[in-house]
C-alpha cells in the first residue's frame, strides 16, 4: 500500500470509465493521479452492467438535447474505441402501437431533426402483428467493457505516475485549506488538492462522506439479463420504445445478448438521499447506505425478473428471434429526479469547491466520457 | 364446478404459463384489499409468474393509496397500475390494461366484487387450457332489469354467434387478444369484439351470492347508457333497420298520395292547382326518401367499416414493489 501520508495531483474515486479516462488523461500530463476502487478490479459496475449501449440519441425522443449531445460523441467514441466496439449487427429500433409516448411519424420526425439515421422497415418482419406501429434501422452499437477495462489498465500501467488501489475502505474526506485529506480503514493518509468523485451509484455518499450536499436522485436496482440468441437474433438488435417496453440487443463482443425493459429491469427504488432498501438488513452488513456493496456478490440480491421479461419480449417479438436464459447481472442506478418528465440523461458535472478542488460527476452514459475534459482541463 | 375439481387445482404442479389479471378499478377503496388479498393468493400457488394490473380508471377516493399499500405488502414486482388520465369507463379503461399486459393468458375482471369462490378462476383457466381461447364466468341469476332487456335486444338483433349475458370475469389467451386487435383497430365493447372474433368461446355458470350486487354511481349509470346504445347501434343492426324501414314506409306513404291525388283529379271535382301542386310535392317528398334511405345505408356501411371512437387516454404506468 502507499506509504503513510502521501501527496498527489489529484485522486480519482472509482475506477469506472469516468475514473480511468480522468486518470489516463492527466497521466499523459505528467500528473501524479491515485485511482481509489473500492471493487478488486476495475469496471466492475455501471460501466459493466449496463445494455452496453453506444448511444446515437435514438433513445431520448422526448430531450432533443440529450439526444443531439449522444449524436456528437458517438462518432469520437467509436473512432477512439474501435476496438471495443461491436458493431456488425442491424440495430432495429420501433415504436410501440400502444402505450408509447411517441408514435411512427414523431420519432421519424424527431430522428430528421436530430440529424440521425434511420431507415424505415416492415414492423412485421420482426414483430407479430399489429403490437407496433414503426421499425427502424439504426445505426448503432455496442461496446464491450472487458476490452475497453483491459486497455485503460494496460494504458495506466505503463505509466509511472499513475497508481491505482484496489479494495479501498475510504473512512474520511477532510477538507484542508489548500488539500482534501483522505483516511483509509487501513490507516494510511492520502492528501490531494483535486479529488475527482467519478462513483455511480455511490456518488452521494462519497458526498456526504466529504460533507457536500447530495445530487438529488433517486436509486433503481436493476437487473440487466444476459442472453443467448439463437440464430435468427444473433446479428439483430432490438429496442421497443417508447415506454414499459423492452430492448434486447448484443453485449459487447460477448456473444450474448442483454434483455432489459423499462418495467422490470428495476427491480426496488429508493428516493432517500442515500440509498436504502430493504434488502440490505439480510446483507450481513456487507451493503448499507453509507457503503453500496456489489449486487452480484450479496446473498440479498434479488429474484431474477426473467419470466417477466421474457414474457413481454415474446409478445412483441417473432417466434424466430428467440433466446435462452444464461445469467443475470445486477447494478444500482441512481437517476437525477429532474429526468423523469423528458427521460433526459444529462452529464453533471459539479464542482463543489475549488482550490482545493472536489469535483462530482454523474452520468448515465459512457459516451459522454468527454464532458470530463472541460473540468480536468482548468487546474 | 365440483369438490373434486377444486382439490385437483389445490395440489397440482405450479402452471409454467405466465398469466396477467386485469382489473378495473373506480372507487373501489373498501373493496380492493380483500379482492387483492384473494387474487393474489389463488394466483401465487397456482402460478410460478404472473403479474396482476390494476387500471385505475380516474379514482377520486383512495383506491390508488389502497394500491400502492398492499403492493408493498406483496413480494416481488407482481402489482402493476395503469392510471387513466381521466374517467372512461370501463372498456377504454379495461383495453389499456390488457395493452399493457405480458401474460399468455389474461383474466378480466371488469369489477371486484367476489361472488363467486377464488378457486373458481382456476377453474375458468382449465376450462381454457381444454382449447377454448375465452371462457368466461357468468351468474347464473342476474339481477338487473336493464341488463336482461339490453343483452335480449342485443341478442336478437345480432348477427353473433354467441349470445352475450352478464359475466363477472373472463380468460382470453393471447392468441384471443392478437385476433381482436388485428380485426378492429378500437375496442368500443369487448364483450361484442370477443364474441365475433371466431375463436372457440365458452361460458360457465356458477351460483352467485346476489348479496354482493353493487350499485353503481350516477356517472357509471350514465356511462352505461351510452355504451349500451352506442353498442347497439355498432353491433346491432337494430338502429338501422329501424331508420331504413321508416325511410321506406314514408316513401310508400307518399307514393300512396300521389295515387290519391291521380285517382281524385279523374273522379272527383278538384280545385283546379291542386293536382299539379299536390304532384310536385309528391314528388319532391319521394325524392327526398329515396335519398335518406340511401344516405343510411352508406351511413351503416361506413359505421362497419371504422369504428370511430377514439383510443383510450393513460396518464402514467407503475410498478410497485416492496
């Protein structure tokens, strides 16, 4: 571990994407940079567990401004990535004949606007009769997290100033006057003059720890499905928008698909400023409020929702485009409450204090990475 | 239904089939825990999945509190709630649940009150499973005047193969729901679109407890009328033969004048203007009944044709879990 009371740049909590970008790109600075993870390795949660989707804006009809900020990444996030990314598959998106809040002609209408691809199909092609009203093909893809982990790993290792910790205990963020000082449960003492809160689910309480008022948002446990698709799937993704819906589409290069829907994939919520529930007094003390543990890894993890997803797939979707259950991967999900009217998914970025700097991020999407430039740049 | 049907449902396999229950919900606070308590019980030891929507169709007492309530109670995301953006009644309000629903197998249940045993539904679902895509369950006495006078004219002027009468619940299968929306893009009466969607039909009888019976509020009353006249005139062919044969009878009402009128310029003395006046409004008269008569028919050709009621409105969708 690092020795008693160490001095850096800057130190990064939470080695997500968010984390490893911040640490790679002051690292190429020459800047001394401490990555914190509280996990055994990096990319363990949300940039893990999530549909894995390079998002090109199709899914926001309702936030234009979500929508055109997705379209504009993802050109550099899969010029910069393209080895991570998965893209030889026919994205198909299509609007729901009932219960969607945007029909056929708004979402063709929204995708003009938005200057975004999309190519009308037959709905029946893909789905039984009747059950919606448009289909599209999209252009968009997917990223695999393990190939995209390894290689900001393999970046970092190579660079001397950089250092990441794994299996951190964070006990304290003290402010100084011109430092933050962080204690660890294993006593060791680190001090900083930017600290970088790049945490997902655990954005609020590495706030409260720090004694900063919390985002408001409100946490989800979902549950994302992984899949296997048999033949006729393979090379399909589907989305079915916009509404209590469904989505099932490739993970990655993993070979399996992920099935999510917008009613069971959350699984319990809490609107608490910290995220309570339930399950967590059946987690021997290994979750709580004030320290997220892994889902994946609880004993209190909840009952997998595939019949229920399944079921609403296989209402929508033609016998042929079937799958088969392979395993299900839980994650914590905290949503800004301000979202819930237009389904935006905005980038936060906070800065709570400067000289010594804490800066908070919060973001829903991996390609949006680069909103943390503007931040890191003025120091 | 017998004892021994009900021990079989009692200990048999959990169903693999996932099922949704549907039901229409309009201030109903005092009765929505007990029915709940009861759906939920039947359909947890007989399912291994299914989930029970609720459509609150604009309530102004606490029914969505109630709801939200006993959904905590129930382990897992079983309970779901469609909320109706405003009062329309329960088939706008019934078509949006089943929307909504997932199941292979859909119950509705159009009201909650329980005069009939639980197990019965499970009953009503084996019955389906014999190959009937709806079985419905039916009182076996019915209370209401007005109902009994609807469903004979109803039935009487309908081309349907299946007589309609009061039913408490119904099972479709998903095969039932596909085929009703592919025939019609609205539903303004299921119970008229089921019985003509040409899939095999069934209905059981059961004993009812008249003492359950509800009495519905003005609003309801109201909304009742207009959908039992705007059913009979959709699906019946009542209204039509109605106004066709009353086109027809004046046309032959003025024919007979204008032979009148002949017959007494030959016989009798008339005031001379009078024949030719008498023949020109004769005349402009039939005219105007042979156009009604056709504008009718073009009218009821059109009717067939769409349905021009609008889609229902929702307000929000929920899950709720503990």
């Amino acid at each position: 571990m690092t020795k008693n009371k160490s001095k850096w740049d800057k130190i990064i909590i939470g080695a997500g994407l968010y984390g490893l970008y911040a640490a790679k790109l002051c690292g190429e600075r020459g800047e001394r940079v401490l990555v914190l993870e509280w996990e055994k390795s990096p990319f363990q949660r949300a940039t893990y567990i999530n549909q894995a989707r390079v998002h090109m804006g199709y899914h926001y009809p309702r936030s234009y401004a979500t929508a055109i900020k997705s379209a504009h990444y993802f050109n550099r996030f899969i010029k910069d990535y393209d080895f991570c990314i998965h893209s030889a598959f026919d994205q198909v998106y299509a609007t729901s004949d009932s219960f969607s809040w945007t029909n056929r002609e708004q979402f063709v209408q929204f995708c003009q606007a938005a200057e975004i691809p999309c190519d009308e199909l037959m709905p029946d092609k893909y789905f039984k009769k009747g059950l919606c009203d448009g289909a599209y093909l999209t252009k968009e893809y997917t990223y695999d997290a393990g190939i995209l982990g390894q290689f900001f790993v393999d970046a970092l290792v190579g660079m001397k100033n950089v250092e990441i910790n794994y299996g951190v205990r964070l006990q304290q963020i003290d402010k100084g006057p011109d430092s933050y000082v962080l204690t660890l449960e294993s006593g060791a003492v680190l001090e900083t003059g930017f600290l970088l809160n790049a945490t997902y689910g655990s954005t609020n309480q590495i706030l409260s720890l720090a004694g900063y008022e919390p985002f408001k948002i409100k946490y989800e446990l979902c549950e994302i499905i992984l899949c296997q698709p048999q033949d006729k799937l393979r090379e399909v993704g589907i989305t079915v928008m916009d509404g209590p819906f469904f989505s099932v589409m490739p993970f990655g290069k993993t070979g399996y698909h992920s099935l999510t829907s917008v009613t069971f994939t959350p699984h319990v919520s809490s609107f608490d400023s910290l995220p309570k529930f339930n399950c967590q007094a059946k987690s021997w003390g290994y979750c709580s409020p004030e320290q997220l543990g892994n889902c994946n890894d609880c004993v209190a993890k909840p009952q997998s929702a595939w019949p229920y997803m399944s079921n609403m797939a296989k209402k929508y979707l033609k016998a042929e485009y079937g799958f088969s259950y392979e395993g299900s991967l839980y994650s914590m999900k905290p949503i800004l409450k301000a979202s819930e009217v237009d389904d935006s998914r905005p980038t936060v970025v906070r800065k709570v204090s400067e000289k010594p700097t804490f800066v908070s991020v919060l973001s829903g999407k991996i390609n949006t990475v680069y909103d943390l430039d503007e931040v890191l740049k003025n120091d | 239904m017998t004892r021994q049907q009900e021990k079989k449902v009692t200990v048999r396999d959990k169903e693999k089939n996932f099922v949704s229950a549907v039901i229409y919900i309009y201030n109903d606070e005092e009765r929505i825990r007990d029915f709940l308590e009861k759906i939920n019980a039947v359909l947890s030891a007989n399912f291994e999945s299914y989930q029970i929507i609720c459509v609150n169709d604009a309530s102004d007492d606490n029914s969505l509190a109630v709801i939200r309530e006993i959904g905590k109670s129930i382990s897992g995301t079983v309970i779901n709630v469609v909320n109706m953006s405003f009062y329309q009644g329960v088939e706008l309000a019934m078509n949006a649940g089943i929307d909504l629903s997932i199941g292979d197998f859909v119950f509705e249940f159009d009201n909650m009150v329980m005069d009939y045993e639980a197990e019965l539904m499970m009953y009503v679902y084996d019955r389906s499973l014999t190959g009937f895509d709806i079985v419905n369950a039916a009182p076996k006495k019915c209370g209401r005047k007005t109902s009994r006078l609807f469903y004979a004219v109803f039935n009487r002027y309908s081309r349907s193969p299946h007589p309609l009468r009061t039913e408490n619940f119904r099972v479709l299968s998903r095969r039932a729901i596909n085929r009703v929306h592919s025939m019609s893009k609205t539903i303004p009466y299921r119970k008229a679109v089921y019985a003509n969607c040409g899939l095999k039909i069934d209905t059981i009888e059961y004993d009812n407890d008249r003492s359950c019976t509800k009495g519905y509020d003005k609003e309801t009353r109201y909304q009742r009328k207009e959908m039992a006249s705007d059913s009979l005139i959709l699906f019946t062919n009542v209204a039509y033969k109605m106004t066709l044969l009353a086109a027809v009878f004046m046309m032959v009402a003025t024919f007979g004048i204008g032979i009148y009128t002949l017959v007494s310029y030959v016989t009798e003395d008339v005031v001379s203007g009078y024949t030719s006046m008498m023949l020109v409004i004769v005349f402009g008269f039939f005219g105007v009944f042979v156009i009604l008569a056709v504008i009718i028919k073009y009218l009821s050709m059109l009717m067939e044709l769409v349905f021009s009621k609008q889609k229902y409105t929702i307000e929000s969708v929920e899950t709720i879990s503990e």
